[in-house]
C-alpha cells in the first residue's frame, strides 16, 4: 500500500456487504456459483464482496467525482473455492477518469511489476492482449451478434462454438424458436409468469423479470455460424502472438490483406507500447496476443495477467473497463483500468 501511495492512489475501502446483482450481470456467469449470497429484508439480494472492482466503480458513482481518482485497496475478498478458503486477501489499484487511456494502461502494468518485485521479485511470465482491438475487428467483418456475444464470452477461439452450447440454454432450443418473432412484452410476460408459477421469486440475484428479459435476449440472437472465410481469417488472427511490435505488424498485415480498417485500434496499441518503453517496462518480457482476452464481460481494452511457471492462475491480473460505470448508471462512458493482486499466490504459495 505504500508503494502504490506513493504513485498516488489513495488507501480505499468498500463495504463488505454489496448487492450481488452487479457482479451476476457484469462480471459474466462464471461468478454466479461462487457468490455467498446473503438475503436482505426485501427481495433483493445482498453477497460478500468477490472482489474490489465494482464496489469502487459503484462508490466512484455515488460520490458524484469529478476528474480523475486513483484509489487502492486491501483486505478480504470472498469466493466460493473448491481447492482453498473462501475468504482471501486481495489487493487492488482502481484508476477513474484518465483522460491519457494509453499512459494509464502502462503506468497500471508499471505498477503491476513493481508490486510483483516488491512482494517475492519472481519474474511471472506476463501476458497481454485488447479486447479493443478484438472488438474492432469483429466489428470491421460484420459478425453476426450470436459470434460476437461468443467472441466476447469466450474468446475468439470460442467463435466457432455451437450456440447452443455458447448460450446454455440447448434444451430450451422449442421453446426459444416459438419465441422468436413473437410480441416482446407479451413473450416476457409469458416467461415472467412460467417463472412466477414456479415460485421463483429471485436466482442468484435476478428477479423472474430480468430473468425474462435475458431469456429473451437470447432467442432474439440471430444463430448464423462463421463462413468458411471468416473462420479462417479469424483462425489467423488467434495465431498471431509474440513481442508488441511484432503482433502490431502481424495484424496490420492481416487486416490490410483482408481489406479491413483496425487503423484506430492499432494506433492505440503502439501508443500503449510507446508509453510502455517510457516507463523503462521491458518489452521482452510482454508475451502479446492478439487473441487474448480475460473472462470478465466489462473488459473493453487492455489486458493483463502475470502468471507463474507450472500455475494456471494468475497472482496479478487486470485491464481496462470503459464502460462499466455505464452500465452501472453514468451517463456516458468513464475511463477506468484496474488490477487485482492475490496475494496468497505470492512467496511461493500455491
């Protein structure tokens, strides 16, 4: 905490107790199951913090800031874990409302290899990608929204996944196809009331309505798969990997041959590994993808994650997530990036 005060991200703290429908909805379905959810008095319910993020977007919101706040964090985060304790300590740097997007992301990695050195100096192999440069391109080619929600669930490895394995809901498959094409408000209102009758009041946060609501959304998706084109170029853009530079160029490449114009999205790139070298981050160290993505819905930009030989999870991990405080209820979006640092993965703990 002193290090990053010294950077100038101030001590913070949330409440523990936080309302859980944030996290179902914005963090992707993989925290449903490991929330411990607590009932409040009405018919919301409440849950133990998973992590720092979105309770100190939700804070940044309700203090109505203006300009920039960097702020960090420690102290006991909770999930549901199998092979561990559900309660863990965490640390985490949260920065709102930069306007210089490419210096913040490098300045957070900065931050990141200096905690990493400072807690044990073991050089973790560090992983990074653009979910923005993904977006780009799946935006330039046109996908259908089905490929794209599983690009963004998944990864675009996962763009070629059945839908109905993607979405889920491969039982529903009659009831979903009756529903397409039908009234809105009156297919809602008919899954609303199923759920009623079955006396489901809330699951995992969500109310029968939002329920619907999301029900719905998924038998509107247009279930179109890739062409054999589109799945090839994509199948090159996953391969693409190595040093920042060298995946710039690669993808550069690709996209002129294809036709398609990543141009913004690849200037932010090198502007990102400019502001990188600045710093004094050695870029040899970077293992860069194209593909890589993090399986948290709101990234929207850079990303990253430090992970340590012969471990599968990460001790620090984070990116960027512009539009989160949207959709939480800001007016527009709101520069932010963070990370988190687990600290039990740190000394040479598992």
């Amino acid at each position: 905490m002193a290090l990053f005060q010294r950077h100038g991200y101030a001590p913070s703290d949330v409440p523990i107790l936080q309302p859980a429908e944030p996290f179902i909805e914005l963090s992707g379905e993989d925290i449903r199951r490991r929330l411990f959810l607590v009932p409040d008095a009405g018919e919301d319910e409440l849950c133990l913090r998973p992590e720092f993020t979105i309770p100190a977007a939700r804070a940044y919101l309700a203090a109505r800031t203006e300009g920039p706040s960097t702020q960090a964090f420690c102290g006991p985060v909770f999930r549901q874990r199998a092979e561990a304790s559900g309660e863990f300590v965490q640390a985490g740097l949260e920065s709102f409302g930069r306007a210089d997007i490419e210096a913040a992301d490098a300045e957070m990695l900065g931050l990141a290899i200096d905690a990493e050195a400072l807690l044990d100096g073991t050089h973790r192999t560090i992983r990074i990608g653009d979910v923005g440069l993904i977006g780009a391109l799946t935006g330039a080619m046109n996908l259908p929204q089905s490929v794209i929600r599983r690009i963004r669930q998944n990864g675009v490895g996962g763009a070629a996944a059945a839908p109905e394995k993607a979405s889920g809901l491969s039982a529903y498959k009659g009831v979903l196809g009756a529903l397409k094409g039908t009234d809105p408000e009156e297919a809602k209102a008919f899954v609303k009331d199923l759920l009623s009758i079955a006396g489901l009041k809330a699951v995992g946060g969500r109310t029968p309505a939002e329920i619907a609501e999301r029900f719905l959304a998924r038998a509107s998706e247009d279930d179109t798969g890739l062409s054999d084109e589109q799945a090839a170029l994509l199948a090159r853009f996953r391969a693409i990997a190595g040093d920042p530079d060298s995946v710039s160029a690669e993808v550069r490449a690709l996209a002129a041959e294809a036709g398609l114009d990543l141009e913004a999205a690849l200037d932010r790139f090198d502007a990102r590994t400019g502001f990188m070298a600045a710093r004094g981050i050695d870029l040899n160290r970077l293992n860069a993808s194209a593909a890589f993505h993090r399986n948290l819905d709101y990234y929207s930009g850079f990303v990253f994650e430090f992970v340590a030989e012969g471990q599968d999870r990460p001790a620090i991990a984070g990116g960027r997530y512009d539009g989160l405080l949207r959709r939480l209820g800001a007016k527009t979006d709101v520069p932010a990036i963070g990370c988190a640092i687990w600290l039990e993965r740190f000394g040479g703990q598992a």
